[in-house]
C-alpha cells in the first residue's frame, strides 16, 4: 500500500514531489498530489495542482471536482459553485446519489454561502422528479 492509501500525507506529500520531478505532466498523479496537500490543509498549493490538472485535460472533471472540495473547504463558495458546475456538466458521476435505494442523477448544485449545496436530481427510470437534497458540505458550520 502507498503512504496516501496509509493516510500518511506528508510521506505521500514527499513522494509526490518526489514522482512530479520525474513527470509533471501526470495529470493523475497531479491530482492525487493535490489530495493529499488537501489532506494537510494546504489549500492553495493543493488548488495550485488542480489548476495545473485542469490546464493539462480541461475536458475531464476530476481537476473541477477536486478544486471544488478544496475551495469549499476554504469557504471560496462562488468558485465552488463554477466548479461545481464544470465537474457536472463534464461527469455527473463525481456526485453519485441514491434515493430510496435507486441511482439517481444530479441535474444541478447550488452551493450556498452556509456551505450547503442543493441538488437537482432525475431518477433513471422515472424521468425528471422535482425533488431538491441539501446537504452539508462545509464541517464547520
């Protein structure tokens, strides 16, 4: 098992820099470099790896998704909201949801100022259903 899977972060942090050394242009590894700052609380220099993620691949979600969580974290929820916005547009599967024990597909987010995101959801089978989840993404409010 690697240090990141351990939940070491900062040996994973080391590794990472140590591997993008070699190839800065693994837009996974550059991710996962940026969970792991994330995992530390350094927000910005983890923000700072999925911007480069982005610029690399911007048609995959992930970097948005990732970026998302981290400016969440940070209370950036504008920001949040774009990327938000992006990651679904690019793959509703970064926000998988079940209701009454069915996959769901999110349609929209809205992400408050209290840390909160809405979700917009259609059930696979039954069509569009207005039905609207919160739920709280901030931990310290």
């Amino acid at each position: 098992m690697s240090n990141f899977e351990l939940g070491n972060y900062l040996e994973s942090k080391r590794d990472f820099d140590r591997y993008l050394l070699f190839d800065d242009q693994d837009v996974a590894l550059i991710i996962t470099a940026g969970e792991a700052e994330c995992e530390l609380k350094n927000y910005d220099a983890g923000i700072k790896l999925y911007d480069k993620a982005i610029s690399l691949e911007p048609e995959i979600g992930e970097g948005y998704y990732r970026r998302m969580h981290a400016n969440l974290d940070q209370k950036n929820y504008e920001i949040a909201q774009t990327d938000a916005n992006i990651a679904l547009k690019l793959n509703a599967d970064y926000f998988p949801y079940e209701k009454d024990g069915k996959r769901v597909k999110i349609t929209s987010i809205v992400i408050e100022e209290t840390g909160k995101a809405g979700f917009n959801i259609m059930m696979n089978k039954n069509g569009i259903e207005d039905y609207f989840h919160e739920e709280d993404f901030d931990e310290d409010s």
